[in-house]
C-alpha cells in the first residue's frame, strides 16, 4: 500500500535522520516526490510504500517526533 504525506519540520529537525529512522523502524520505503529546505524550515512531499499497519504507525512516529503530517491527494508529478 501507498500513501502520500506532506512534511514539515521545524528548525530543530531539519539536520536531523527522521525519515531514515522512521522507514527502518517500520519497514517501510519512503520516495521522495518534492522537498524544500531553508535554514529555519524543511517540506516534503513524501510517498511511502509498506504495510498498511506499518504505514500507520510510521506516521504516528512522524508527528511524535514533532514533524508536521498531512496527507496529500492528486497533483504531484507521477
């Protein structure tokens, strides 16, 4: 199963392993579809592929971690 989520992380993440962390843990393969990083802001468009179980909970991480997450529909380029 797929799932497209948009990412934002504060200051204090941007330097830091989160998806990495995240994708290892639940077994799940994070694609990168677009990104943006400044020095006070990163975004992401991110697809992640697994489990649906997995995909769940990777997402949970994601926003216990402090990253903000919304899901995405349509738009991106395929």
């Amino acid at each position: 199963m797929k799932k497209r989520i948009r990412l934002t992380f504060p200051q204090d993440l941007i330097k830091e392993p989160v998806i990495y962390t995240v994708a290892r843990k639940y077994d799940i393969i994070p694609n990168i579809r677009r990104a943006r990083v400044t020095e006070s802001v990163g975004e992401m468009i991110l697809e992640l592929d697994g489990q649906e179980d997995n995909l769940n909970l990777s997402i949970e991480a994601l926003k216990e971690t402090g990253v903000d997450v919304e899901l995405v529909e349509g738009d991106i380029i395929q």
